[in-house]
C-alpha cells in the first residue's frame, strides 16, 4: 500500500489536470455542461501548474529517511509543468475547433469549401 500512495498516486496526479480538460472539453461540446471554455482550459491549466508540486511533496514523503539527497525529485515537478504546457493548449485548440464545428451545422472547410460532417 505504502508503494501505491508514493508511487502511483503522484504520477496520477501529473496526468489529472490534461484528463481534466478533456473530459470537460468534450462535455461542452455535447451540450451537458455550461462552464465557458475559457474557465475549463485556464482551471485546468492552474491544476496542471499546482498538482506536480503536490506530486513532488507525495513522493518526497515517501522517501526513506536513509536517504540525504533528492535532488533528481525535482524532475517529478518538471515533468508535470511540462505536460501541461504542452497538452492544455494542443487540447484547448482541438477541442475549440470541434465546438465551433458542431456549432456551425457541423460543416467543415477544406480547400475552400464546406464538406458535411
């Protein structure tokens, strides 16, 4: 149990703020959830910012007291804004694009002109 809290855990943690966004991004775009898009991609993004730093203090309390330096933990931290800079704006963009699309008779343009989806 102990292995699961302070090793599993923290490397969920990285993962929930992207998983966040795309499971809200996806129910603004079926119609079942009213948050603006703006709200549901910069709270994600603040949870992408705020969770590595929780998984960094879950891992550094799982970490034997025999042990002096943890200088390499830092990359958890790293790790975890990096994800985020990386997919929030990838998952905000494609998940605009789909919205506007459905909004629009679900019509796409390609090559200038409007193909039925």
């Amino acid at each position: 149990m102990h292995a699961f809290i302070y090793g599993v855990v923290p490397l969920l943690l990285l993962l929930t703020a992207p998983l966040m966004q795309i499971v809200l991004s996806s129910k603004k775009i079926h119609g079942k959830v009213k948050l603006s898009f703006i709200f549901i991609n910069i709270s994600c993004f603040l949870s992408g910012i705020i969770l590595p730093l929780v998984a960094t203090y879950i891992f550094i309390g799982g970490i034997s007291p025999d042990i002096k330096c943890i200088t390499g933990i830092e990359v958890i931290a790293l790790l975890g804004f990096f994800i985020t800079i990386v997919t929030t704006p990838i998952i905000a963009t494609v998940s605009y694009i789909n919205y506007r699309s459905k909004q629009n008779g679900r019509k796409l343009m390609l090559n200038g002109s409007y193909v039925c989806l």
